[in-house]
C-alpha cells in the first residue's frame, strides 16, 4: 500500500497567526499517527512563518512511522536535518519568497550540488528524495546524483484532473516508468486531494509515498482528523 506521510505545516501556519500554542502541532503529529497515517512530514522555511527549527526538534522523538523534512538544501537546513535524523529527506528547490513549492529541480543543471548534498546525508543514513516535474530527463539526471527517490511534482496533475485526467496523467506515467527503470524509488506530492488521489494511486507503477497537507488539514476542518485520514488511506487502499 502507498504510505501517507501528512504534512503538517498548516497546523503550524494556524498556531503561528496567534503566537499561542493553539493548535498544537506536536499533538497533531502524534495523533495524525494514532489515526493511521504512515509518516508526517513538515517543511521548515527560513523564515520560519510554518513549521518552525524548535518543533522539527520535539516533533522527531515522538514519531515512531516515517519522518520526513522537506526543503531547500541551505546551510541551516543542512545543518538541522543532520542534527535531528529523520528517516527521509527531501530536497525542494524553494525561493524563499513563494508561497509553496512552485517547481522541481533542474537535476541536470544542479547534478553536481545535488549529488554532495544527497552523499552527505547519505552518509549520515538518511533516504534522499528529489522534487522534480514529471519529466523523464528529469528523472534520469536524478538517478545520477545518487538519491534513492524522486518525488513526483503533482500540482499540474492536480490542475488538470477534471480537465481530462487520462491527459494529466500522462507525464507522470512515463516519468514514473524511467524512475522504475533507474532503480529509483516513487513519492509524489502538492495540491492531492479526496478527489484526484485514488487515480493517480491506481495508475502510477511503484506509488511508494504521498506527501498530502494542504486539502488534508482543511477538509479536516470539516470531518475532523481522524476521518479525514481515514478517507485518505481509503483512497490509497
Ligand atoms: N511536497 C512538497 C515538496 C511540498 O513543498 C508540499 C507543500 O509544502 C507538499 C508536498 C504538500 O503539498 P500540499 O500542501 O498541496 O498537499
């Protein structure tokens, strides 16, 4: 089965506006796993204005599924993934004024600062994955930097899903069958939802992981925690 790793930045976002510590985004972690998520996610930007240093810090010793610190490769950020060791990395090549990630790298022009960075968290035992647009160049530039995952853009996918989905599926499948090819394992995340996940999970070979935060904590808003994963992991199913 595909994991779902929750992302959880939104729940900070929340708690940020008011500077109390309501909502509680550790809480949230630890039931988001009691309620069947397989992993959480959180995504520290440099100014802090989600997910912030001190909560990647309590946040790891209480997750007992799968970690995952997504961002782009700066020296703090280097320096924090290293320090707290979560199962996975992912690598986000994020301006720091954008209001999300807005795009995947270009592997083939940055090849030679990926492959340092993914050798040094490597080393350090940490699973690496690469954001990338589905696209097979991409794909194949990312295998040789050495990581052990992409992850699979899906905003466009997102987009075109009521458009004609057999249509925004396409890239990703192809991407996905060089990522098959390279030995590279398959996450995919942005903009995922109720309604566009289960056929994206039934059409991409080897699916691994989806990050999902976004449509996840607000519809959440609505149905409650609990029932909002549940109705993912249903979709994954
Ligand atoms: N994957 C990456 C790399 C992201 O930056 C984000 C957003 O922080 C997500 C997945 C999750 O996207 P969404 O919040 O739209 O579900």
């Amino acid at each position: 089965m595909t994991k779902l790793s929750v992302n959880i930045n939104k729940i900070a976002t929340i708690r940020n506006a008011r500077g109390g510590n309501m909502p509680d985004v550790l809480k949230a972690a630890i039931d988001c796993e009691l309620f069947g998520a397989q992993g959480i996610t959180v995504h520290p930007r440099p100014d802090e204005r989600h997910i912030r240093y001190s909560d990647v810090y309590e946040i790891r010793p209480m997750i007992h599924t799968e970690f995952n610190i997504e961002g782009n490769p700066e020296p703090k950020f280097i320096d924090l993934v290293l320090d707290v060791k979560p199962h996975q990395v992912t690598l986000v090549p994020d301006a720091h004024d954008v209001l999300t990630s807005n795009s995947g790298w270009d592997t083939k022009r940055h090849k030679d600062f990926l492959r340092d960075v993914i050798g040094t968290f490597k080393n350090a035992g940490i699973r690496t994955s690469v954001f990338i647009d589905p696209d097979v160049e991409m794909v194949k530039h990312a295998a040789e930097t050495g990581t052990d995952r992409i992850e699979l853009y899906t905003e466009a996918y997102a987009a075109h899903y009521f458009v004609d989905r057999i249509k925004a599926i396409a890239p990703y499948l192809e991407a996905a069958k060089a990522a098959n090819a390279a030995g590279l394992g398959i996450n995919a995340g942005h903009d995922l939802d109720l309604n566009n996940l289960w056929y994206l999970n039934r059409m991409i070979p080897g699916l691994l992981e989806v990050s999902i935060g976004h449509a996840l904590i607000s519809e959440a808003l609505y149905m409650g925690l609990e029932k909002t994963i549940g109705l993912y992991l249903q979709q994954l199913r």
